[in-house]
C-alpha cells in the first residue's frame, strides 16, 4: 500500500506525519528521533497517553523503509482519531479546552526537561467531548536559556480568538478560517479596545505585544526573546498566568435561534416519540461506523444514533446550541458524539497551502447515515439552494439518509416565505419524493401526527 505525506503536515520538516490506507505514521529525522527517545522516557508522557489526553503511539520495529524521500531514522504509528475537525469549527468551550490542554501539556513537560516547540490548536483533536493532543513531534528538549517559542503562536491562535469572543461577543470562527495562522496582535488591538485595555491580559498579551511588533518587527522581538536568560521557572509562571487567564473567560449569550429547541420545537409529545422511534429504527437496520447529524440542535438525534455504537458528527449553525451540546457531552464523558459548528451552505472548503491542507468536510470521512430532520426547508428556503441539488448532495456522500420534510402547511415554511417572492416551486412534496427516490432506495415513510411532516428512510444506491 503506498505511503504519502499528510498534506497539512509539511510545517514542520522534521517530524512528518504520513497515511498508509488507514494507518497513521510519524517519520522522524535525527532531531526528532533523539526528541522522541527524550519524551518516550519520561512520566508524564505515558501518564497523558494513559489518559486519553496523548493520542497512543508505539514506535515501529525496523527501519524506515518504504517512506517518501528524506533521511529519516525512525517510524512511529499513531491512533487514528474517528474523525478529523478543525478549530473554525469548534464551539468557544472546545477551543478554550483544547488551550488548557495544550497548557497542562507543557507544564508537565516543563517539570521533565521538555518543551513545546509550537502552540497551533491543529495539534488538538477530539474523540468525542474529549481533546486529545496528536502531535507529539512538537515536544523537544528544553535546553539551558531556551524560551517557550510558541508563546506568540499561542496567543494568535487560542488566546486572541477566546478574547475577542469572550469580551465583545465576536465569533472567533470566521476569522480562523480566514487566517490559518490565526488573529494577529496588531488585528486583536484593535477589536479589543477602550476599556478592554484596563484588564490586565488584554494589555500584556495584547496592547503591549502589538506595540512591539510594530516597533521592532516580529522576527526582532523573537531574536531580542532568544537573546534573554529564561529559567524553567519563569517559563512556568508565564504559562500558570496563561492558563489562569483562560480559564477565567467565559461567553456569556444566553439565547440564540435554535438554543432553546427543546422547549421550542413545536412537536406534540407522540409526534416528537414517534420520531425519535424512526430514527432510531433507521439507525439500527445496518451497521454504522460514522453518522452525521446535520442541524443537530439540542443533539437528542445524535445521542440515538451513537446508542448504535456509531461515531457521530452532530453539526449546526447555531454556535450557541453546539457549545451547550459540547458542554453536556463534556460533562458526561461522551466519547461518540462529536460536536461541530458548521453552516452547510456555507461548510468549510479545502483550505491553505494548495487547498490541500485543510480539507472539505466530506473529504475527511464520509458517512454511513446521515440523519437531516427539520432542515430541508431552511437549506432550500432560507438558502436558495434548489431542492434537488440538496439531495444529490446527501446522495454523493455515499450512505443512508432519514431525512424530515416539513410541507408547505407547516407554520415555519409560512415564517421562512414570509415577505419574499414565492419561486420554489421545487418545493413541494411530490417533487421531493422524485428526488429522494431517483437517488436512493425508499424504505420508510411515515407521515406525523401534525400532517404537515414526513419522515424517509432512504438506502443509498450505488453511483
């Protein structure tokens, strides 16, 4: 089976992460090697792997054979993650944790005589409601007067992000998908002005490193850092401030659209049980390794499909709804349900260096049943997206579908025409169900209680 480099893996041209069908490898130069062999021997390292907070890694018996042109002396296999996302589309509470995890890291590795070398929250992933840090390649030795060379990475990537939401209730989302590299000093100055100057964080981390960087450049304030005698102990306490400084932020909204779904969802309680015992039925008439809930709201529909034992993607615009669905999972320990922050009019593209290095959602695994209740009408309405695109769409992911159409007597079809010009003509049930049923096998069909919602079981047929 061929052997290829991860796109999103060149930064770092000593530590490489390669994919061989479903195998994730680390192939290491010198440098990482003899950092490697430093790391596998201290505690903390095997305690965070046994934690779940390292992802799991062994190093692999003999040479590094088979592998893309470099010098290269040894290989390591990681586990996979179930599913790979990215932090424009992680809720405030999720960002802040993987932070705090990056954080607790490096104190632990500060103790040992290690270091990490960057601070990108594309180190973190999630097995659930739970961060995990997957690139062990950024721990390295800490060497006499070394400083912690991240902290700049650190401060554009998590803090500034976290502030501005935190402070002036600006969604960070936007702005790291905008920038890779996350919200320059120079940038976060400005968003966060005025009387946000007085707090102390802001004017450390923000103002001040502003001021410098336009004053001396970046590259002379780094140089004028690693110029300067650092003890492991000063690095400490920075970091000890740092994480003080995150936990003590909060975004503090209270209500959005679809926060409040289950109080405002509109269903009876048969309608509501009725729909629940479909999806569920649906989820359990195959076996199923990855779900995506699209729309997930509240995520009552995700927890049904990851009682089957499948990994779930429960997605939804509404930031709010998914920072409390994270909450609740974090809170339990959820290890199946993965919760994003995604429009999917507008889902995230093939991002940085030649659109490879961050990827489409599909292309990061694609699902065996996509469960698409109540959403429909907002794509195709709120939208504009014609009715039969959407479902090529759900048909092109290559799984199963349960998908809920709401018809035009529904009270919420009314609020989402009202005051525009009525051209979707496309939306109705009958051309509907000649979409669904030209790409996928019609399996189930019940029409609720109420008259004005549908729900299909559709099997997908092959291309």
């Amino acid at each position: 089976m061929t052997v290829a480099f991860e796109p999103g893996s060149y930064r770092d041209r000593s530590s490489r992460v390669l994919v061989e069908g479903d195998r994730i490898l680390r192939a290491l130069g010198p440098e990482a090697l003899a950092d490697w062999e430093a790391l596998e021997a201290t505690a903390f390292f095997a305690r965070a792997v046994r934690e779940g907070r390292v992802v799991r890694t062994e190093r692999m018996a003999g040479a590094a054979a088979g592998l893309p042109p470099g010098d290269w002396r040894a290989v390591l296999r990681h586990e996979a993650v179930p599913f790979v996302s990215y932090p424009y589309e992680w809720s405030f509470g999720m960002l802040r944790d993987a932070a705090l995890l990056h954080l607790d890291l490096l104190l632990e590795a500060l103790d040992e005589g290690m270091t990490l070398k960057d601070a990108s929250p594309y180190n973190v992933q999630w097995v659930g409601a739970r961060p995990v840090f997957i690139d062990v390649g950024s721990f390295e030795r800490l060497e006499p007067g070394d400083v912690w060379v991240g902290y700049r990475q650190f401060c554009e990537m998590f803090l500034y992000p976290l502030l501005v939401q935190a402070l002036r209730d600006v969604p960070f989302q936007p702005w790291l998908r905008g920038r890779l590299d996350g919200i320059p000093a120079e940038v976060a100055s400005r968003l966060l002005g005025g009387l946000d100057r007085l707090r102390p964080a802001v004017l450390l981390h923000v103002w001040l490193q502003a001021r410098l960087q336009a004053r001396f450049g970046g590259a002379a304030v780094r140089d004028a850092i690693r110029s300067a005698e650092f003890s492991r102990a000063a690095i400490a306490a920075n970091v000890r401030r740092l994480a003080r400084t995150i936990r003590g932020l909060t975004w503090r909204r209270s209500r959005s659209t679809w926060s409040e779904y289950d109080r405002t969802h509109g269903y009876t309680e048969p309608d509501h049980a009725r729909k629940a015992a479909f999806v569920s039925e649906a989820a359990r008439a195959r076996p199923r390794r990855l779900v995506w809930d699209l729309g997930c709201n509240t995520g009552r529909f995700a927890r049904l499909a990851a009682e089957t034992g499948a990994y779930v993607v429960a997605m939804d615009s509404d930031h709010l709804a998914v920072e409390r669905l994270y909450q609740a999972l974090r809170g339990e320990g959820h290890p199946r349900i993965l919760p994003l922050v995604v429009d999917l009019i507008d889902a995230s593209p093939g991002l940085g260096w030649r659109g490879l290095e961050r990827k489409p959602l599909a292309a990061r695994g694609r699902p065996d049943l996509v469960l698409c209740l109540a959403l429909i009408h907002h794509v195709v309405l709120g939208g504009n997206v014609p009715l039969a695109e959407f479902v090529d769409w759900l048909a092109d992911l290559g799984g199963d579908v349960v998908i809920e159409f709401v018809t035009r007597d529904d009270p919420m079809v009314g609020r989402l025409l009202m005051n525009k010009d009525d051209r979707y003509r496309d939306y109705d049930v009958e051309p509907f169900e000649r979409a669904l049923e030209a790409r996928f096998a019609v399996e189930g069909r019940e029409v609720l209680a109420s008259g004005t919602r549908i729900l299909y079981y559709g099997r997908g047929r092959p291309r």
